[in-house]
C-alpha cells in the first residue's frame, strides 16, 4: 500500500494496524500539531470526507492500493474559503433576476448568511481587521439586505424587484471591490503565515509547498506591472511594497530550511547554474528594479518584472524538487 501526502510518498512501516483508521489518525495529528487540515481523503481513487472518524475503522487495510491525502495550512484553507465567497457573490452578480424562483431566493437567503458568517472568520484568521478596507460596514449594510429579504416573505415579484434594483448593485458596487482588497492582503498573510513557525518536523512539507504559492506570487507581479502601463503608478509603488513582503516570506522558508537542516544551496545545482547564484542573480536584478523606481524610469519597472523578474522566480521554484531530493537524502 502506499500513501501520499499532496502527492508526496510517505515512507511507512506498517506494523499491526488493519484499518484505514489507524493509519490516518496519526497524520491527522501530525496536520493538527503543525497547523495543517486534511482537506481531502481518497483511497483507491474514492473520495471520502476528511474528517478522521469512526467511518474509517470499518474499511480494513486489507486490498487497499493507495491512499491519497490532501493537506491544507490553516491560512490556506481560509483563503481558498474567501475566494469561494468571492466566487459566489460575482455567479449572483451574473444571475438575472428574472429567471430567480422563490426556492432560488430561499437559497440566496442562505448564501447571504454564509458570507455573513465566513468573512469575519476567515479575516480574523488572516490577523486583519474588520474595518479593513470598509468589511465591517458592508457586513451591516449585507444584514440590512438580507433583513429586507425576509421582509418581503414568498412575494416573488419584489423579491425580484429587489434583487435587481438594491442587492446586485450593492455587490458589484460595493461588496466586489472590497473583497478584491482583502483577497489581494488575504494571499500576502496566507505566505506570510505559512512561512512562520518551520521545524524540522514540518520544513520537508513547507519546502515541497512553496511551488504552489508562485501564482499568487505572478498575480501581485502581474498587478505592478499592468498598474505601470495604465500610468496608474502611485498604486504600482503599493503593489510594488506588496511584492516585495511576498518574495520574502517565500525566500524566508528556504532560508529557514537551509539553517534547520545544514544545507549549502551552492551545492544544489540545475542546468550546471546553482541555487546560491540563481538567488544571487535575483537579488542582483531585484537591485536594478529598485534603481529604475528611484529614478522613476516606469517604462523599465515594468519591462524587468514582467520578463525578468517573472523568469527568474519561475526558475528558482524549479529548483524545490532538488531541494527536496537532498533533504529526504539526509535522512531526516
């Protein structure tokens, strides 16, 4: 049998355990004591709830092929519940009015308490605060609404009214841009929160999950450079400030990998290049940014970010597999 955590092999000894139970729980705790959730279960390619209970004491390990583990840090996981958030209230933005039953209205009336409930939560967890960019506000304002909505009980036809004259205005107007916002700082504090507290119980995972943070990375450099080229640059310098904290929460974790387990990253190498001199040549054209800002030469901003700055992060994150290689090789 094997199993895998984010697509990772893990190396265990199976001794007396016969369910999938006693094979689970001791990763679950692992998660839990190091800040992670299960966020999926498959075996043999069914997908079960991940939660670790009783359910699985009654599937014995016998035939079991592989079993498949998806784990989430706590910052990830309530970034991906905003963006959910995010998700449904711009498919509401989308919906006509007219084609809304009363069940649909019922189920709005749902969806409204959902994000009534979610965002305070999943802001709190990113350490920010509700008056951020106006969320407390437009949390009241979403309670006057959904109040409105209950008022107007089974009638139908101002149920629509409503909807299409006060609440779709209010969430595209209102709601959409500040959720933006938070979703832009929500993906800074999400790196910023996984690349805290690394241990060597916990550097190997957060070493092999760095890759999966690049997009979010590309989004804040892509923000830059389309704010430079709009000639919007007072934000690109905000945008700019945003990226720089976000390369380095992610350099920080292989740092902090680098010092727990005594690595000298001169010694991994890719393409006859070693990690030391692509983060060298990094640092070394991250220095000419910062030069083109001072003499506010914006054309050149955005030239090196968009095709110099982007290879080269692109290639470091092609060097975490190496990374990994040498650490299982270590035998920690």
């Amino acid at each position: 049998m094997k199993i895998f955590i984010n697509g990772k092999e893990l190396s265990v000894m199976l001794e007396n355990e016969e369910n999938a139970y006693e094979i689970l729980k001791p990763i679950e705790e692992w998660c839990n004591s190091n800040d992670f959730l299960i966020n999926k279960v498959i075996i043999d390619e069914r997908e079960l709830q991940p939660y670790i209970d009783e359910e699985y004491e009654t599937i014995p390990i016998d035939g079991i092929e592989k079993i498949e583990v998806e784990a989430l840090s706590h910052a990830e996981y309530s970034l991906y519940s905003i963006m959910s958030i995010m998700e449904y209230i711009e498919n509401v933005c989308n919906t006509a009015g007219e084609s809304l039953t009363q069940k649909d209205i019922e189920a709005l009336k749902d969806g409204i308490s959902w994000i009534l409930d979610s965002v305070p939560r999943a802001i709190f967890l990113f350490n920010m605060s509700l008056e951020s960019y106006g969320i407390i506000h437009l949390i009241k304002m979403l309670e006057v609404k959904l109040e409105r909505f209950n008022s107007l009980s089974d009638n139908l036809e101002k149920n629509i009214e409503f909807f299409n004259e006060e609440f779709k205005p209010f969430l595209k107007e209102k709601m959409i841009p500040a959720m933006e916002l938070v979703i832009e700082e929500a993906k800074i504090n999400t790196i910023a929160l996984f690349a805290s507290n690394i241990t060597s119980s916990n550097a190997l995972y957060k070493i092999g999950s760095l890759p999966k943070f690049l997009p979010l990375i590309l989004d804040i450099l892509e923000s830059i450079v389309n704010k430079l080229q709009s000639g919007n640059d007072k934000d690109a310098f905000i945008y700019a400030e945003k990226f720089s904290r976000i390369v380095s929460f992610s350099f920080s974790i292989l740092s902090t990998a680098a010092a727990i387990y005594s690595i000298d990253y001169s010694q991994i190498s890719l393409n006859s290049v070693t990690l030391s001199d692509a983060i060298s040549d990094f640092n070394d054209m991250m220095n000419n940014v910062l030069e083109a800002f001072a003499n506010e030469d914006y054309i050149s901003i955005a030239d090196l970010l968009e095709y110099e700055i982007k290879e080269r992060i692109e290639n470091i994150m092609n060097y975490i597999p190496l990374v990994e290689e040498h650490i299982e090789k270590l035998n920690v």
